[in-house]
C-alpha cells in the first residue's frame, strides 16, 4: 500500500527523535506491507510506550468503525493498514495520508468489523473514489482527512455524529474522549491486534501541543494523550470520540504524533469540529462534490 512511512512522523531535531524517526519509518513500512511485523534492530526500548495503553472492544461496540484494507487474498488482519469511520451511508472518513498515491481499486473497506480475521463480521465494500482534502500537502501535517466513496450504501447501520462545525464544546481540554484502532500495541515490540483496541485520552490545550510540535495548526487540529496511553502507527484515519448524552460525536482523526505514548509527545488529530477544515473542502471540484455527499 502507498502509505509512505515517513510522512506522519515529525520531524524534530533531537537524538531521542531521530531514533524514533528511524525506528518508526521502519515500523510503519511493515504496517504499510503488511507483512514482516517484527521490530527492526534500531527499535529502541523506550519504556512507558506500550493502541498503547488500551483495551480490546467488544463485538458491535462501534458499529460505524471502519478498516482499511489493501486488496488481496491474504488474512485481512495483514491487510490492515489504516482505520476510518462511517460518516453516511457510503462515504467513509479517514486520513490523507493513509491513500495519498492509492487508487480506489487498491482497497477495500470493512465497516462494523471488531475482528480483523473474521471474515463474517461487518459490511466489505469496494471503494469508488477517494478525495483528499485539497489542502493536504504531503511532507506538511495539517488537513489530514480523506473520504472514501463507497461503491455500495453500508445498510443498516447509524453513521458516527459529527460535532457542529465551528464549535468547542466537546474539545474542553482535561475531558476524556476515545481513540480505537487495530494498530501497534506495543512500541518495544511492535504488535498488531485482531480485534480492536480503544483508549482514554485526555484532550489538551493548543498550547500544550504547539509546545510540542511547531508544525500543529490549531485551526485544523487537535491533540489528546498523556504518557503510555495513545494511539499508534496503524490507528491512523480512525476515530478518536466522545460519548454525550447517549450520542457519539467524532472529534478527530488519528494524523500524527512523536512517537507513541511518549511522555510529552501525545497524539496530533484532524479536527472534525474545526469550520476551516470543512469550508476548505470546496476549494476543489471533488471535494464540492464530497461535501455534497455528506450535506455538509
Ligand atoms: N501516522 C500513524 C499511522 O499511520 C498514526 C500515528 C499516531 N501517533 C501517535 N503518537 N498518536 O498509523
């Protein structure tokens, strides 16, 4: 799959980084192939970093989550490379990095599928079209978000709710939301579950995370984790969400981070509630005609 490994990493310049850096891109060429997924000699044990922290979901806990798979006839547990959410009945939210390069027919979607291995779970879809975000640009984090079109309506199952575009409530740095995936739990061991993985995260201020990483754009992202507890290379394009008065708004989507589940480096998200972010969409014909898709 064309996720290139080195784009959700940052850059940073200090030795701890570039350790990471270069651990990471070798771990994310193993997401990305899906195949060796054993740790490479540069892989540093760095303690505290073990979806880090989490615990596996349940059957039908999250029916609108979504998985990425490359195409192909091996286990879809291999295949995996990228998570996602269902925001109507044919149209899958995600990151822009996962698919920058990927061409519909190289993927397929599984929605409301808790084991990757079971095949009998969830709705497989083949995917139509895929739009980036017209202003992510590669090498450059910030407006991380693709949709998937789906070839097929998903039936039967209620879309994940998106925050009022414009709004903060539900990004009250302190409070608690959610991030689930299928990705490394382990950054000593590089492990990929079957069956999905979630965790609580506190949400941060801009401030905390600009003091991180100089390239956060507070207009279009947000960042939640706190030392051993966030998400990981595989979690990206999936949710990250809050539960309010019986209702799940996703709030973001797993983009980048330092690391995982490092003490000061916590995770960088798209922000769903962010009005830049869905105003932007129209700057291209495609995503007019995604906006469209999703009545936004
Ligand atoms: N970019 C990663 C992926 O491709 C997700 C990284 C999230 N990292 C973090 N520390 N929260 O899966």
């Amino acid at each position: 799959m064309s996720v290139s490994p080195t784009r959700h990493r940052l850059r940073r310049i200090t030795s701890a980084g570039l350790v990471a850096s270069a651990a990471l891109a070798l771990v994310g060429s193993a997401v990305t192939t899906a195949t060796a997924q054993t740790a490479p000699d540069e892989e540093r044990a760095r303690p505290g970093a073990k979806i880090i922290g989490g615990v596996e979901q349940s059957n039908g806990a999250h029916p609108w989550m979504a998985a990425l798979l490359s195409k192909g006839s091996g286990n879809p547990a291999d295949r995996q490379f990228c998570g996602g959410s269902l925001v109507s009945d044919t149209v899958v939210l995600t990151a822009a990095h996962c698919v920058t390069g990927t061409k519909p027919k190289q993927v397929e979607v599984t929605v409301g599928r808790t084991v990757l291995s079971d095949k009998r779970q969830g709705q497989l879809r083949n995917v139509r079209s895929i739009v980036s975000h017209p202003r992510y640009v590669k090498g450059n984090e910030a407006y991380d978000l693709a949709l998937l079109e789906l070839a097929k309506p998903v039936t039967g199952t209620a879309a994940v709710k998106m925050p009022t575009a414009g709004t903060d409530a539900l990004l009250r740095p302190g409070a608690q939301a959610t991030v689930i995936g299928w990705g490394n739990t382990d950054t000593e061991v590089p492990s990929f579950p079957d069956r999905l993985r979630g965790v609580n995260v506190p949400l941060l201020s801009h401030a905390e995370c600009t003091a991180t990483y100089p390239g956060y754009n507070k207009a279009v992202n947000v960042c939640a984790g706190v030392e051993s507890k966030d998400s990981c290379q595989g979690d990206s394009g999936g949710p990250l969400f809050r539960k309010v008065a019986g209702r799940t708004y996703q709030i973001g989507i797993v983009s980048y981070g330092e690391g995982c589940g490092e003490q000061g480096a916590p995770g960088v998200y798209t922000s769903t509630s962010s009005k830049k972010l869905w105003d932007t969409l129209a700057e291209s014909p495609e995503g007019k005609r995604m906006k469209q898709l999703l009545r936004r």
